[in-house]
C-alpha cells in the first residue's frame, strides 16, 4: 500500500488545494469551512509567518521576499495558469501511454478532442480582450446596459481610470483597468472574466469539466479491467460476497498495475465535481442574471436593508437622462422603474436632487427589489454568448423608452 497511499495523499493535497482556489472566495460560501480555509490558507498562515518574522528578524526576512511575495499575490502573473496548463499537461503525459493503446477508435477520436478543447479554450479566455474600458470603446459600452439605479447609479467615476464607469462595469484591482461587465478576476486564466470573454470562460469550465469526467470514467474502465486480471470477480460496485479488505486490495492492485493511469483517474475522479460544481455556479449566475461582482452588491444591500437604511422610490418611464452621464439608447430591452438608496442614519432620504417621483419606501428584503439585468434565462445566455446582441430595435422604433421588466423578484 505504501505507493498508493502516497498517490492518494499527493491526489487529496492538489484537489484541496484546486478545491479551495476555486471555491474560497465565492460570496455563496461566505460563511462555510471553505471560505475559512481559503483565509487560513491565504491570510492566516501569511500572517502568522509575518508575524513569527516580526519576533524574529525584526521582519527582515519579509521585507526582502515582501516585493516577490507582493507581486506573487496581487500582481498579474501567470502562476496558476502555468500550475494550471502543468496539471493537464503532465496528467495527460502520465495518462495517455498506458490508456492509449487500450482505447477503441471511437474513444481515441472523442478523447483527442477532449484534450485538446480544454487549451482552446484556456488560450481565448486568457488572451482575448475581457472589455477593457478605454477613451476609444466608452461609448461602446455605455450603450450596452442601462444603469439600475440600484446597484449602478450614473455619473460615478472611476478614480484611477478617470472614466465615467458604465452600467455593470468594475474596476479590475490585478489588471488595474475598468472592464466591463467585470464578473471577477480569474487567477487560472490570468485574465479578468468580463463582457468579452465570458463565453470563453464557461467554455473552458464546460470542456475541463467533460475531459476529468471522461478520463476518468474510462480510467475506472481500465482500473477494473486490470484488477480482473487478478479476480474475475472483481467489479467497482463492490460485490455483497466480497469483502471490503479484499475489494480494496484488488482496486489497490488495479491502480498500482498502471500507476499512470490510476492516479490521474483517482485525481479527475475528485477534480471533476468541483469543476462541475463551478460550472454549476456560473450557470446559477446567469440564471439569475447577474455577476460574481454583482451578487457581492445584492448581498451587501440586503445587510443595508436588514438595519432598514435602504430606500427606494418610482422612476418616471419617461425620464430625462443627462446626456453627460448616461447614453441616450441602450439594446437593453428593460429600463429600471424604481431608485434604491440608502442613508447613513435610517432615516428617509432628503435629498432634493435624487431622481425619482412620488414618497420613499423602506425596503427589507432583496425579493422586493428587481434586478433589470435578468431579463429570463434564455436571453440571459444570449447576452453571454452573442456579444453586442441587440435585444430591441434601432432608437427611432423604440418611442416607449423600454418596457417594464417582466420579472418582478431578485433571484440573486
Ligand atoms: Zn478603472
Ligand atoms: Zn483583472
């Protein structure tokens, strides 16, 4: 046993750690071990070094690897997509000459495809344009969204980019540039994750999902036709005759027959939910039409709403928009109706130059807000995969201004 524990210890280590840089810092598991572990991984220990340095040196030791360690944890570099590109490449290497030969041409075929859609994929996320915000492709992008007035207000400026910030548009803190519609920053791509390349990004997700499901639904294959050679009646779903000590040194002996194949499939086996389960997420997103950076802004309201500091109030259809700060057409099919704000007292908004007409009301809970940005979740992917698809007709038809959103609640 003492090569495959090894393998197992080594394939549990690299899925914790592939596990938690995924899923750590998803608002969604705020407050789950997860997110702990990702903090004790990434703040805690860090800070326990720095602070044992402290006692020590005197913080000597930090100050001359600080600027590397800086630039390892907040610069733009390509460390995890190298460790990422590393994993599939040498999983593939370790994998494929004992899987090869043993595969029908149909898998042979299928497979290669498999393999190779992944780095297809990797290679357009991590090096098209994510919507990088420039003098040049502003208005281009003003004219995507409209501002919500909820979690988008207009007239904000970027401060370091000096730039009006468009509708869903956030400041990249790693690339220091605006994108937009900015879900998040992508340590595996290296990239942002925005309007221009999430298509590609749910793609690689999709395709990196497929190939560990699939190598290692065909690397079980091999595991058990291995450790027939040993018992013909040897099967995965262990037999009720069959032992568990003599189940285990039968599967023990499959894995070990080819160590290549059976530690890469014991890895895809355990990676591949957690990819899933990623996909998963980004698709839930969608579905309720929002971003990684926007479900943090719908979580923070919904704290502000719960101490009652948030107001909201109706929005004329027919509005006058400042032409300063806002564009005069959108191919968003919805218009916001209604004004969220909060005060800093509680008490309700007095401000005379707030849009909006009629009195203030207090909100408590998300569900009563509306989130224009979900506009169902067919058009949802449309908006996602069809850039700069127009979801209504040239200014001079639209003489409504937009209509009423259909969909009443938040579902982020
Ligand atoms: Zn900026
Ligand atoms: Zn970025």
């Amino acid at each position: 046993m003492g090569l495959i524990a090894k393998v197992a210890t080594v394939v549990l280590a690299i899925s914790l750690m592939t596990f938690v840089a995924f899923f750590g810092r998803l608002p969604a598991l705020r407050r789950t071990p997860i997110a702990w572990m990702y903090r004790a991984i990434w703040v805690h220990i860090p800070n326990a070094v720095l602070a044992l340095d402290q006692a020590l040196t005197g913080g000597r030791i930090i100050a001359s690897a600080g600027a590397f360690g800086h630039s390892v944890w907040y610069g733009r570099h390509p460390t995890v997509l190298i460790f990422y590109i590393l994993l599939l490449a040498v999983g593939e290497i370790l994998y494929l000459p004992g899987a090869w030969p043993r595969l029908s041409r149909f898998h042979q075929v299928a497979g290669a495809i498999a393999i190779i859609l992944p780095y297809v994929f990797l290679y357009l996320a991590a090096y098209s344009d994510p919507g990088v915000i420039t003098a040049a492709t502003h208005t281009h992008y003003m004219s995507l969204y409209p501002y919500d007035f909820t979690l988008f207000h207009p007239g904000q400026e970027c401060r370091t980019c000096k730039i009006l910030k468009p509708p869903r548009s956030k400041h990249c803190a790693v690339c220091k540039r605006c994108v937009a519609r900015l879900d998040h920053h992508c340590v595996f791509i290296n990239n942002c994750v925005g309007y221009g390349n999430q298509h590609w990004f749910l793609l690689l997700l999709l395709s990196t999902a497929v190939l560990t499901t699939y190598g290692g639904v065909l690397g079980l294959r091999m595991i058990s036709e291995n450790a027939q050679t040993r018992s013909s009646l040897f099967s995965l779903w262990k037999h009720r005759q069959q032992t568990w000590h003599h189940y285990f040194i039968l599967l023990s002996y499959g894995i070990q027959k080819d160590a290549g194949v059976g530690s890469v499939t014991l890895l895809a086996i355990m990676t591949s939910p957690l990819v899933w389960g990623l996909l998963g997420y980004h698709i839930y997103l969608i579905y309720c039409g929002t971003t990684i950076n926007e479900s943090m802004k719908w979580q923070d309201w919904q704290a502000e709403m719960t101490d009652g500091f948030a107001f909201r109030r109706r929005l004329p259809v027919q509005r006058n928009r400042n032409p300063q700060f806002e564009a005069n057409w959108t191919r968003w099919p919805v218009e916001p109706a209604q004004i969220l704000v909060r005060t800093e007292d509680g008490e309700l908004p007095n401000d005379m130059a707030l849009p909006g007409e009629g009195s203030w009301e207090r909100v408590w809970h998300l569900r009563d807000m509306e989130n224009i940005y979900d506009i169902g979740f067919w058009d949802n992917l449309v908006d996602i995969f069809v850039p700069n698809h127009s979801f209504r007709a040239e200014p001079q038809a639209d003489l409504e201004g937009g209509k009423r959103p259909k969909h009443k609640k938040t579902k982020a």
